[in-house]
C-alpha cells in the first residue's frame, strides 16, 4: 500500500483598506466619524502579513498550495485586494458592503472570515492577518476569529516557521518582557507585529498580472452574517492643541508657576 502525500497548506490572509498612514485625519462637522473622501491603501499590518505569507512558499516551495486574500467594505476595497495579488497572492475575496455602509465591528469582521473559511471548497490551515488596523486600533479581529473556528492562536509575531509536515508552527511573540516562543498545531490564526518583516513593493508586471487573478465576490447575507453595530459612536473630537511651553529664570520662579496652576506637592 502507498502511502499518502501530505496535504498541502492553504493560507488565507484578511486584509483592510484604511486612511493612508500619511494622511492627517480630520474629525468630520457632525463628530460621528472621520473624512474619508481622502487616500486609503492596505493598513501596514496587514501589508506584513501578506509578505509573510509570500515569504512562507518561498521557504517551503510546492508545500504551500494557496495563498488567498480577503477584504470586507466598499467597492474600493477591491483595490487593497489588488495590491496584495500583485504582491503574490493567487486570488481574492471580496466581502462587499454599501458604500455608505458603516465600518463593521471587529465581531462582525471575525464572524464574516469565518464563514468565509467555511465556504472554501478545501479547508485553510493558517490565517495571517494584521494584529491591528491603524484607523481603530482596536485589536480584537484575530483574537475573536480563533475564538470562533476553536483554532490555535499566536498573536503579536516577529517570527513564523512552519513545519508542514508534523503541521506544526513555531512563533516568537513580542510581549512586554520581551520574546516569547509558542509552539502551535495547524489550523492557526498568527497576527503580525511591525518586526516581522518588510514588505515588498509591487513591480509593474506583477501589477498587471494582478489585474487578471480572479476575485470572489460574496454579500455578508450571503455568509449568513449581521453586520449591523452593536456600539454606537457618541462624538469623535480632534485631540487639544498642545500650548507652547514658558522659560523660567529659577527654581523659585517654577515652584512660584507651579502653585499659580493648582500643583502642589504631595
């Protein structure tokens, strides 16, 4: 009897299209939300995971079968995916919202990959996504998706190998007292830290051949999930204008400025 060649690895990488990390945000007249009639691009995070990803078959070559990547928004987002095919990603998923539609909850995101994986006709063995969006900063999404799937987790990486035949990943994570190793079995979700790696910028053949990749497009009806928002945005103001600083001359002169401000000493 023969024995039979192990499975090939799927990885699916989430993806966002934020305000451009370059742009100063302005608060909007009514102080429920942000101008966003100015530069979007992939939020950096999820730019590192989609390098990683493309880093990862290059280590393990014809082990890893498919590289996918997903978006949940506007018709726009359609170009975040693109950007990550022409980084070298083999095809896309397109979780299409109402233009007008509010940004969907870090719940809502989770609920909407999920099932996203459940659709797949062959079953994703490793997730890499951004461990945060810099428009929210929230960091919740990766957390609640291996949540939800029951899947193994290792979140903040600076590294990823895969042994993808024991189906095994080791992660160094980054923690405040400094590096921490897991090992975690396959099917996992991994989210990046800024030391992981540096991502590549798209050359103009892989551009166009992106232009070409196929891209499934799904309504969240279609996945069976609610994106309605459980939380509502009360106001959003810009943070004070800081006021410039005062010399003095003395010590006694700080205390005297000190105590006219109302701090007195403990």
């Amino acid at each position: 009897m023969r024995p039979t060649s192990a499975r090939l690895l799927n990885v699916l990488v989430p993806v966002k299209r934020c305000v451009d990390y370059a742009v100063k945000i302005r608060v909007n007249p009514d102080q429920k939300g942000i101008d966003l009639s100015v530069k979007h691009s992939m939020n950096p995070f999820d730019e590192i995971a989609v390098e990683e990803a493309v880093r990862l078959r290059g280590k393990l070559k014809d082990a890893v079968k498919s590289i996918k990547v997903l978006t949940v928004g506007p018709p726009k987002a359609a170009e975040t995916l693109r950007t990550a095919l022409a980084m070298g990603a083999d095809s896309g998923i397109h979780v299409e919202l109402p233009e007008t539609a509010p940004s969907p909850e870090p719940l809502s995101i989770a609920k909407l990959i999920k099932a996203s994986i459940e659709k797949q006709k062959e079953p994703i063995d490793l997730v890499i996504m951004g461990k945060q969006a810099i428009d929210d900063d929230a960091g919740q999404t990766g957390q609640m998706l291996a949540g939800l799937l029951g899947w193994s987790q290792a979140t903040f990486a600076s590294k990823v190998e895969v042994d993808e035949t024991n189906k095994v990943a080791l992660v160094t994570r980054e923690i405040d007292g400094g590096l921490q190793e897991v090992r975690c079995k396959l099917p996992l979700v991994v989210t990046t830290d800024l030391r992981l790696n540096e991502p590549r910028y798209a050359s103009l053949p892989n551009i166009m051949k992106a232009k070409k990749k196929p891209i499934e497009k799904f309504q969240p009806s279609d996945l069976g999930v609610d994106v309605t928002p459980i939380l509502e945005t009360i106001k959003i103001t810009e943070p004070p204008k800081r006021i410039g600083g005062t010399k003095v001359e003395s010590v006694d002169e700080l205390v005297a400025k000190l105590k006219a401000a109302g701090i007195t000493a403990v």
